[in-house]
C-alpha cells in the first residue's frame, strides 16, 4: 500500500516528531509507515488521515 502522509506531513509543517508525539506512535512507526514499510491499521490510517485533514481513500492507496 502506497500512502501521501510525507508529501502532506511536510506541506503542513509538521516533522515526524510531531506526527509521532500526535497520534501517541514512536516516530519509527511514522517513518516505516511514510517509506511503505508498514502498513498501519484501520485505526492508524484513519488518525493519519485526520490529523493531515485528508480523507483516507487520498492518502493510502492500493498498489496493484
């Protein structure tokens, strides 16, 4: 699964630090999901997805 929380994350100012501090996840956790090293659970994808203010289906996408 690809996802555009890096390209939004930056966009917003925001650094991993503060996404991780945020949504209460180490910041390994933040880059392993930004580098589509891990894919994170529903309840992950939809906390990413309301803190950068983007619905989910935009941010993760499906690899084919």
């Amino acid at each position: 699964m690809k996802n555009r929380i890096k390209e939004l994350r930056k966009a917003r100012g925001l650094r991993q630090e503060d996404v991780a501090r945020l949504l209460g996840v180490s910041r390994q956790t933040v880059i392993a999901v930004e580098n589509n090293k891990y894919d994170p659970t529903l309840a992950l994808a939809m906390h990413f997805a309301r803190l950068l203010e983007t619905p989910v289906e935009q941010l993760f996408t499906l690899e084919d």
